[in-house]
C-alpha cells in the first residue's frame, strides 16, 4: 500500500469525492468526523457505506475516517463501512496501542460478519490529538498486526490544552508541536509503519506547502495529509524519489551485494556504510 498522499474528503459531498478521486492521491480519506455537522453524520456515513459497494477499479486506497471513541458514534460506524472494498480507518483521537487494539477486536467480528479475509482493514492513527496521547507514543511498537501508519495533528491538541496558537510569525510550528511532530516520527520508526506528516491549512500556498514536504521528507516523513485535490501533485512529486536518488540507492545496493562481508565500501570517493545501505534500501521500497 503506498502512502505519500492522502486527501481528506467529506464524507457527505458527492461533488467533492467526484473530484478527489480524479487527483492522483494514494488514498482518499472519506471523513466522517470533523468536516461533516453532527445532523448530517448520518447521511454521511450512508454516502460512504454506498461509495464502498461501487466495485469498481481505483488507482487508490479507500480509508475513512471514523468518529473517535468516546464520541458514541463509532460502532455505528463502524457497522456501516466495514464491508468489501474498505482498505482501512483512520482512527483519530487515539490515546494509545489500548485503542488501536479495540478496533482491531472491533474488525475482527466485523469482517468475519461482511465476509471479508481476516486482517483486510488496515489501521492508520492520528496519535497526538490528546495530551494523554503524548504519554502512549511509545506503546505502537511493536506494531499491532493492522497497523500501518502513524500521523499527527496540532488543532485538536492545541484546543485541548488551550493553546492560543500553535504557530509563530513566520509560520512556523511553535515548540509544543515541534515537538510533537517529532515524537510522532520516532513512534512509527520505532513501530516500523509509515511516518506521515500532517497538514498544511493553508491550500493555496503551494509554495510553503512544497517547502514543509521537503523539510518533512528530509526529517523522514514519507507522505503527507492533503485537504484540497491541489495539494496533491505537490506532496506526491516531493515525496517520490528523484531519478538520482534512486539511481544512486541502486549503485549503493549492488555495491554491498558484490562485497557481502563488507561493513564499508568505498563510492565515488565516499566511505559508505551500513546505515547508507538501509536508508537505500528504505528508498527502493519507497517506489
């Protein structure tokens, strides 16, 4: 399952699935949590029970994105999205590997019910939107056999410990969720899932949006959280591997498969070791 975007999409607009699924994203996330009005949740969560039965080829994963635990709305939910054609959840609020273990005792009774192979529903979470959350990062790993991804997000954790902003002037992450962003990426690291960054609000500003994927690609993020279809191309043109990124990982893979007792060789006048030779290996996978 390849991950480097992922578009949010009200569960509830036609309109919008119409156009999401015509993006080139990874996977769409059919949202019926925070962009849907609780009197529409309903209606919203039979438009995607129906989207699910239309069997039709995709190019992408079909997530959702289900209400949080404590909101009482989840096992209805759950009833009305767990059928064939359902890639995987995001589960948001999450305190910990605890909740992610429910879900997964949840799906194991649903899909037996909707006929679908045992462990079909992937799991994806937003690990930091609560404080309690920040105390639980370590407990992903290892990883429950669901799990695929981690992210995370800064406004429903700044309105929980009442933050009057979570960004300085410039626009850049004040300390709070430097910090969590960065827990974030060692959790799935530790966890050895997929390390996905978060949104950037603002959609029309392809070029900060261009310049956070880059930093976060560096840091080792490997894709990004999208809320409008133009966000797309940028995230999945910054987080696929250049030509001669690739080129180069290949160069550094036959090199140590020439040498198999080697623990450093000599490339292009550079000393190259062990850990080049995993993060090679990371970008190989990565396309």
């Amino acid at each position: 399952m390849r991950l480097r975007s992922l578009l949010f999409v009200p569960g509830d607009s036609e309109r919008k699935f119409a156009k999401a699924r015509t993006t080139g994203a990874d996977a769409l996330i059919l949202d019926l949590e925070d962009s849907v009005a609780p009197p529409q949740k309903p209606r919203a969560r039979e438009h995607v029970a129906t989207l699910l039965r239309d069997q039709a080829s995709r190019a992408w994963s079909f997530f959702v994105r289900v209400n949080a635990l404590d909101s009482g709305l989840t096992l209805d939910d759950l009833a009305a999205v767990v059928q064939p054609g359902l890639d995987g959840l995001l589960i948001p609020k999450a305190n910990g590997a605890e909740d992610i273990a429910r879900f997964g005792h949840y799906l194991d009774a649903l899909e037996a019910t909707a006929g679908m192979a045992a462990g079909s529903v992937k799991l994806a979470v937003v690990t930091t939107e609560t404080p309690r959350a920040m105390f639980n990062l370590g407990s992903y790993a290892p990883a429950h056999p669901r799990l695929v991804m981690l992210t995370w997000g800064a406004e429903d954790l700044a309105a929980a410990i009442g933050a009057t902003d979570n960004r300085e002037s410039d626009g850049a992450w004040t300390e709070p969720y430097r910090f969590v962003r960065t827990q974030c990426l060692f959790a799935a690291s530790a966890a050895e899932v997929t390390p996905i960054d978060t949104i950037h609000a603002d959609f029309r500003d392809a070029e900060g949006l261009e310049r956070e994927c880059r930093r976060s690609r560096r840091d080792g993020f490997l894709g990004r959280m999208a809320i409008h279809p133009d966000q797309v191309a940028i995230i999945n043109r910054c987080y696929t591997p250049s030509d001669a990124e690739i080129a180069h990982a290949r160069r550094i893979v036959e090199a140590f498969a020439a040498d198999p007792g080697a623990a450093t060789i000599g490339l292009d006048g550079k000393m190259i070791d062990i850990p080049h030779l995993k993060a090679a290996c990371k970008v190989l996978a990565s396309i």
